[in-house]
C-alpha cells in the first residue's frame, strides 16, 4: 500500500542514526521533505546525504533538542520546506540500568530531560502548526520500558512512562482539531543508544535481575522495521488511529 506523505514536512529527532535516520530515509521515500534533527553534525548530514541519493529531501537541525531555543530552530526549518504535518520524537538515552536507591542525580536528570521533556517541548512548540496545517500526526518513540518495569533501570523506565502519558494526554486534547499523537514501544532495537551511556558504570546488581527478562526477548528488531511502523502512523491511512500505544518488540510485551 502506497502512503500519502508527500507535500508536507515531517521532523525527526535522533535522525543521526538507528531508528531515526531509517524513519527519515523512508519518509523521505514516500515524498516527505524530512527535517533531520540530531545532536551530533557528522552523522545529521551524512543521513541527509543518504537521502539526497536516495532521490529524497532532507535538511539538517544540529542541536541539543531539550534546548527550547534549539526547537525553536527546527521548528523553523520545517516551516521553510513545506506544511508542517508530521514530527517523531525519537532521540534518546539510555540509564545504566540501576534501581532508584542506586540511581544518581545526573542520571535521573539527563534521562528525564533527554527522554521527557524534550518531546514535551517539541510537542508544545508543534501542536498549534499541527493545527494551523489542518491536523497531523505526532509519533512519540517509547520503549518496552514504557509499559513494564523490568526493562531498564529506574530513571529510564521513568522517562518512557512519562512519554506514554505525554502521548495519550496530546491524543486526546487535541483530537477534535485534527492532531493524531501515539507511542510505538520498541523492545530490543539494532541500534546505538547503548553509546549514550559507560558501559563500565553499568549497574551489575541490577542487570543480574533484568538478564533473565531480556533474555526472554524473542530477537533485536531491525531500525527499518520500527521506523515501517512510526511511518505507517505519520500517514494519512492511519487517520483513525489516535492514543494508541503499539508494542512493536516481535512478541515480548505478551510474554
């Protein structure tokens, strides 16, 4: 099935690599000009590079995206290079998989802003072109540790939550305007995320108890198959699906 994507701008945090430079380059595929936000430079162009061949449309945001002036800048972008109709809040990262009596500040804080408040803030600063655009859609990337709490450590699940009920909180304000939000949850994921975090530091007590749950997961996922999904519910043939909160893990959450 063709999706309709084309003649509209669609931003995507974390666009650099794993899930969302797959979601970018498929977006970009089915016509969509793509806004690749990413924190690193190298890896923003090199993705709107891999669209460029491609045949695609993409333009590069570099920027820390809990910065609010950052946002602002992305935003911005998306209005240079058409209606405004769809965004991913994909960028992430990762705890060190500790309990809340072992989890420090910094931890708590970098997870909780990173993973919460800037999807809040994109959100915010989207919501009202959404609108202006005649609806859209908003596609928040969760985890498995956004509906169980035995997938990663105590400020990590925390944050994920937080971007369920974000999610659903978004889906139902603003359905009668036209703006659709909903949180794919993956479970494991080929990706670098593991790389926001020292490995070294990585709480042994606590990975002793979590092994066991994710060893139960049935494979790592592909970034193209998580971004098949997010792409499906950026288009216009998922126009009734709003609030929704999609396990995309192969089987894991049924376990």
């Amino acid at each position: 099935m063709a999706l309709t994507l084309d003649q509209r701008s669609i931003i995507v945090t974390g666009a650099g690599s794993g899930i969302g430079r797959a979601t970018a380059l498929q977006l970009a595929a089915a016509g969509a000009h793509v806004i690749v936000a990413d924190l690193a430079e190298a890896p923003a162009n090199e993705t709107v590079q891999l669209v460029a061949d491609a045949g695609g449309a993409a333009t590069a945001v570099v920027g820390d995206i809990s910065d609010p002036e950052v946002v602002e800048r992305i935003v911005a972008a998306a209005v240079e290079h058409g209606p405004l109709k769809g965004v991913v809040n994909n960028a992430g990262v990762m705890d060190l998989f500790a309990g809340a009596a072992e989890t420090d500040d910094a931890t708590w804080e970098r997870c909780l802003r990173v993973n919460t408040t800037a999807p809040f803030l994109m959100t915010r600063a989207t919501v009202p072109l959404l609108i202006e655009n005649g609806g859209g859609s908003i596609v928040n990337v969760g985890s498995a540790a956004g509906a169980r709490g035995a997938a990663a450590g105590a400020a990590y699940t925390a944050s994920k939550h937080a971007v369920t009920g974000l999610t659903k909180n978004t889906a139902y304000r603003y359905a009668k305007e036209g703006v659709r939000a909903n949180v794919a949850l993956p479970g494991g994921v080929e990706t670098n995320i593991m790389g926001s975090i020292d490995g070294a530091k990585i709480d042994q007590g606590a990975l002793a108890v979590l092994g066991p749950v994710h060893a139960s997961a049935i494979r790592n996922a592909t970034p193209d198959e998580q971004a098949a999904l997010i792409v499906f519910l950026l288009a216009d043939e998922s126009s009734n699906v709003n609030g929704a909160v999609i396990a995309n893990d192969g089987g894991w959450a049924a376990g």
